[in-house]
C-alpha cells in the first residue's frame, strides 16, 4: 500500500508542506522498487533513489531549519539533531549489502522512511508554529 500524505500531515506551513509531499513521493518510489519483480536487478534505480533522497532530504532539512531559525523554534536543535541522524542512516547504507540482497535491503530502506517520516513530521514538525 503506498503511503498518502494525508491532512494529519499538514504543518500549516505551505513550503514545508510542499517538501513533505514530494518526500512522500520519494518513499513511494522506493515502494513501487520493492513491488517490483523481485529477481530483476535494482541496483542502479536503488542507488539512484537513495542519492535523489539524501540530495532531496538535504535541501528539506535546510530549508526547515532556517525557517526555525528565522522563528527562533525553541525546538529547533532537537529538530536538526533528528534531520541529522536521517542523512546518517541514509550514509550508513552499505551499497555491497544491498546489491546482494536487493529485496530484503529495499525493505529496510522502506520501513525505515515510513517510520521516520510518518513519525517525525507528526510528531516533531506538526508542532512547528506559523510565523
């Protein structure tokens, strides 16, 4: 089942939100990768997917983070430490893994995207005030 980025997503923040969607969409890709037929070669698409998002996550975090910073968010460190231990997941993927066993390293990535973004942006950004 893909993952819909439904109003419980919303932080009420246009740009953040927009940035939410297309990670949303970018976890949805790795979806459709793992429904794919399992004995067909991933490799390069599972590569490129994962540099597409920690390029995507990046540009996110920064723009998130200034606009804490321009807020003064007094959760805003918390909030850079989690950005943070995200891009070191996605760095700490060890591509020889996954080119041996595509499928079963495809999940993790999957369950690994669906937990954090599902629970960071409900938790953590939702919280985040309008200026």
């Amino acid at each position: 089942m893909k993952y819909e980025f439904t109003d419980d997503y919303l932080t009420g923040i246009d740009s953040i939100d927009a940035e939410h969607r297309r990670l949303f969409d970018l976890t949805n890709e790795c979806y459709e990768l793992v429904m794919e037929d399992a004995a067909e070669d991933k490799y390069d698409k599972i590569v490129e997917l994962l540099n597409e998002l920690r390029a995507y996550a990046a540009t996110h975090f920064a723009n998130e983070e200034a606009y804490m910073e321009k807020i003064n968010y007094d959760k805003r460190f918390s909030e850079r430490y989690q950005h943070l231990r995200f891009i070191q997941k996605l760095d700490s993927l060890a591509l020889d893994d996954i080119d041996e066993n595509q499928q079963e390293e495809l999940l993790k990535i999957l369950d690994f995207l669906a937990r954090w973004l599902t629970g960071h942006i409900k938790n953590m950004d939702c919280r985040i005030p309008k200026a």
